[in-house]
C-alpha cells in the first residue's frame, strides 16, 4: 500500500488548494488498483463494517485513520470531491471539468435538476474499506462493492435530492413517522432541509420483559446551484437547541463536511407490554412523542433568512417487531 502522507491535509479539510480546475493536483490512478484492503472472509469483512457503523463520524474516522494509516479509499476520494464541489461555480466549463475528473469513480444521475455526485456504494461505511474503484480483496478473490446504478436506489437509501414522493416518507430504517421540512430555497442559489425521525437498532426477540432500542436521528441536507441544477458539496452547519423526549437534552452540533450531516441520540428503550387494538390484544411497544426546537446556521444562507424548526414526531404503538 502507497503512504499518502501529502494529501492528509486535503482529506481532513476543505481549506487545501485543491480545486477543480487542477487535473494535475491528485494522481488518483497511482492508488488505483495496488491500494487495496485485504480480509480472509466476507464475514471478518462485514463485522469490520459493523464496528465502523457503531461509532460517531469522528469515532470513524479515528478509527480507520489508526487501523489503515495508509490506506486511500473510496470514501477518502468522495470527500475530497465534495471539497472541490464547493468551488464549482454556475459555468458550463466548471461542472464539466469537474465531472470530468470524478465520473469515472462516482455516480452522477442527472435526474431532473439533480446534478449532484454520489458514493456508488449505498453503504457509506463500506466505502471507508474499499479502494477507489470500489474494490477490496476477501479470501484471496478481489470483489467489486459497488452497487448503485440508477436514481431509485438513491432515493430508497434516502440521499438523492428528489424523495421517492413528494410527501413526508418514513424510511425502512425508521419506526413511524419521520419529520421532513422540504427543501427551503435561498436566492435559487443555496438550499437545506431538516429529517427527524427514530430507528431501531436493536430488538430484543423475548416477549413481555423484552424491549425495541431506538435512537433518534437528525439528518440535515444541502445543495448548491450550479450549471443545470442542484450539487452536493461540503460546507458547514451548526445546529443548535434541544429535543425532549422526558427530559430535555440540549444540542450544539458543529460541523464541516459533506451533505447530509447525520446526528444520532440515544439509545433509548420502548418495553413491550400487552396493548389492545379494539377488542384484540397484542404485545407492543409505546414510543413517546419527541418535541424538537432547533436552529440550523448553514454558511450558505444568512440566519436572518433561516427557518426555525419546531415540530414533534408523535407518540404511537407499533406491534411487536
């Protein structure tokens, strides 16, 4: 493997002189191929992915930073695509050579006015052990990862900019009702929206005595205008206020990286007890309404401009999971 010493500063923050209009600043090729991870199974490979998902975006990054220290991957690439995305401007000249450089590794639908660039890997932690080419060796074999072909796919993961509909949806990943804002447009230039909603992370398979683990989770999603349409790119937001669930719990959240930014609270625990449905009795679990009050400060739209979010995700039974 190629020790990458150079581009730290490129991989860990937006403020390096990589721009879109240098083909010659990064060689990506020279880590093409030999800049592979290697596992014995898919099994130790997925438990890998695992240990990964469990962790916070900085816990992740410490810990690939310091098992893999000189391993380039695909996730790597894809943030410093969205540092060079910041600095497309409204040129046909700009999207294309940007498009250029980056098509050969990452998804570009241009669906509608979706002219974003995306992970073909719907697993964003699974693109953190793959190479470029979205590669990785396992029993000796080398697999292709990649599995994002068409737009449909990015919106049931929940990335694309266009929703599957275009009411509020609840993910597969969620219990219940998930609150979406909309986009909120400034200027026809900048635009950001708010998800909230709870996901399970764990089921406990015993009856009465059992419970469902959930956490609460914050997406928040942005985009710029450029030649033809909308692109994802790195900027900064902060969120700031609080949620209460029983008892209030503050946020200050701060952060510079590519959309969306995710956030996750908890856990939390729902025990299953008998619940009635008319004069059927079932074994379910009661989640609590969620009251939310916060303020997002995105770089991209003066605060005087900003909507407040203030919503709650109402309390509900769901049956035994």
């Amino acid at each position: 493997m190629f020790v990458l010493a150079g581009l730290c500063t490129v991989i860990c923050s937006c403020s390096s002189d990589f721009n879109v209009s240098n083909n010659n600043t990064l060689s990506v090729s020279e880590y093409s191929h030999e800049n592979m991870l290697e596992f014995f199974t898919k099994e130790e490979f997925f438990a890998e992915v695992s240990k990964i998902e469990a962790l916070s975006t900085q816990q992740q990054d410490e810990l690939v930073t310091l098992q893999y220290p000189n391993f380039f991957s695909m996730f790597d690439l894809y943030n410093m695509a969205m540092c060079d995305a910041e600095r497309i401007d409204d040129s046909r000249e700009s999207y294309e050579t940007f498009k250029e450089k980056y098509s050969p590794y990452f998804y570009f639908p241009e669906y509608k006015e979706d002219y974003g660039v995306y992970l073909p890997v719907s697993n964003k932690n699974i693109a953190r052990l793959l190479n470029i080419h979205g590669n990785v060796r396992i029993g000796g074999k080398i697999l292709n990862m990649n599995d994002i072909t068409n737009y449909a796919q990015l919106q049931r993961i929940g990335v694309a900019m266009y929703d599957e509909n275009e009411n509020v949806f609840t993910r597969a990943s969620n219990i219940g009702y998930e609150y979406d804002s909309g986009w909120f447009n400034y200027n026809n230039s900048k635009k950001i929206k708010l998800k909230c909603g709870r996901q399970a992370t764990s089921i406990d398979p015993i009856a009465i005595g059992g419970a469902i683990t959930y956490r609460l989770h914050f997406e928040i999603s942005f985009r710029k205008k450029t030649w033809l349409g909308w692109t994802n790119y790195s900027s900064r937001v902060d969120m700031e206020g609080f949620y209460q669930i029983i008892n209030v719990v503050n946020i200050s959240e701060h952060k510079e990286a590519d959309s969306s930014h995710d956030y996750y609270y908890g856990p939390y625990y729902a025990p299953y007890v008998w619940l009635q449905d008319g004069t059927t009795p079932f074994i379910g679990a009661i989640m609590p309404a969620v009251h939310v009050e916060v303020n997002l400060h995105y770089r991209g739209i003066p605060d005087e401009y900003m909507p407040d979010y203030n919503f709650t995700l109402p309390e509900f039974a769901v049956q035994q999971l």
